[in-house]
C-alpha cells in the first residue's frame, strides 16, 4: 500500500513566487493562452512582472500546500481595501514588459485579467484563485486548502467566504458543494464567453457562521 506523504499549508514565501507562477500557468493553461501568444515560460514571466503589486498588497492572502518542499498547490485570499492611486513604478514596468512580451501580449493580458477580476465587498472574503498540481489532484489538498481559507474567514471577521466557479467545471463545483458553498447566482458574460470560452459562470458562497472556531490559531490579516 502507497503512503503519501504529509501535506504542509503554509504561508506564501518570496522564495515560492516562481513556483507558484508554474503551477499557476499550468493549472489555467486554457485561459493563459486564449489571451497572448506566448508559450507557458513567457507566461510564466510575464505573470512574475504584473503580479508584483498584488502579492504585496495588505489585503491579499496567499497560501500554499508544500510536499517534502515542492508546491502542489495555492490558494489567494482578498477582501475590501481602499484603491490606491496607479503609481509611476507600475507605469515603468508597464513599458518594459511591453518591450519584453510585445504591447500587444501585454495589453491583452491585463484587460484579460480585469475581466476575470471580482472586487470584495466589505467583510466578504473572496477566493482570487485555487490551483493544484495535475499530479497532485484528487488528494484531498484543495478540501485542505479551502478548510484553511474558511477558518481564516471566520477568525478573521469576514461574514462570508466566496467565489466564482465556470459554470461547466463539474469537479470544482462538486468540492465546494462538499465544503458546504452554496450557489447565490449564475451570470451569463459574452465577453468571457468570447475570451475564455466560459460564458457562464456561477457565484458561491460559504457563510462564516457556519463553523464553530477551533482551538489551532491561524494568522489572521493585517
């Protein structure tokens, strides 16, 4: 019989970035190269130069499930925060990835990703992604994953736990109905449509009053 070995969730490292970034590309590999002609290095890349502001901003959280040091999986947390005006570092890089990548990859990817993007609202804490190694799922890392996000939600004060799932992705929308999300809206978006080949996508939440606190202390946010 095969012993696996043990899961660790801990928190995002700097040393992680580069390794999350892979298992980012590789878990949206669909979505990454429906928005620019790159191959999944260039991706890899051109994700590491936006992703910069987000990781460092206080109103993120991103975690990871680590397997004797290597990642196989990450989930990132947000909520509420006052935007804060576009500041002329991200307009020098802005230039340099264009000059990189090509304007072209770079402006599509942005505005890509805005239309993915959900902005919290107050004392709503949302699931910006979910991401498990191919070789890794089915393991019960994302249930570990998404069990940490909810007690983090709950000790931190946050009313709900949220997310938006494509509507014809059976198997994530399985987990959360087994970690007790319940669907709040289907939405019907031509232009997701268009772009990701996904129109329909389905809004869960899962309500922070249903968990009893336990007695291990999770960090909670800033």
């Amino acid at each position: 019989m095969m012993t696996l070995n043990p899961i660790e969730i801990v928190p995002y490292q700097k040393e992680d970035n580069e390794q999350v970034r892979e298992l980012l590309v590789h878990a949206f590999h669909g979505k990454f190269h429906s928005l620019v002609n790159l191959n999944d290095n260039g991706i890899v890349k051109l994700l590491g130069g936006i992703w910069t502001d987000d990781l460092q901003a206080s109103s993120v959280k991103q975690i990871v499930a680590k397997e004797n040091g290597e990642i196989v999986g990450t989930l990132c947390l947000k909520w509420k925060e006052t935007q804060q005006p576009m500041k002329e570092s991200s307009n020098i890089r802005y230039k340099q990835l264009c000059q990189q990548f090509g304007t072209l990859n770079v402006s599509k990817f942005i505005i890509g990703m805005q239309f993915l993007a959900y902005k919290p609202r107050a004392r709503e804490c949302y699931v910006d992604h979910i991401a498990i190694k191919s070789s890794h799922r089915n393991k019960g890392i994302g249930r570990q994953l998404l069990s940490w996000a909810q007690h983090f939600a709950a000790l931190s004060g946050f009313e709900q736990l949220s997310l938006y799932v494509a509507g014809k992705n059976n198997q994530a929308i399985h987990l959360y109905e087994k970690m007790a999300f319940s669907l709040e809206s289907s939405r019907y978006n031509l232009l997701r449509g268009f772009i990701f080949q996904e129109p329909v996508w389905h809004f869960m939440t899962w309500k922070t009053n249903h968990l009893q606190p336990r007695s291990e202390t999770i960090e909670k946010r800033n």
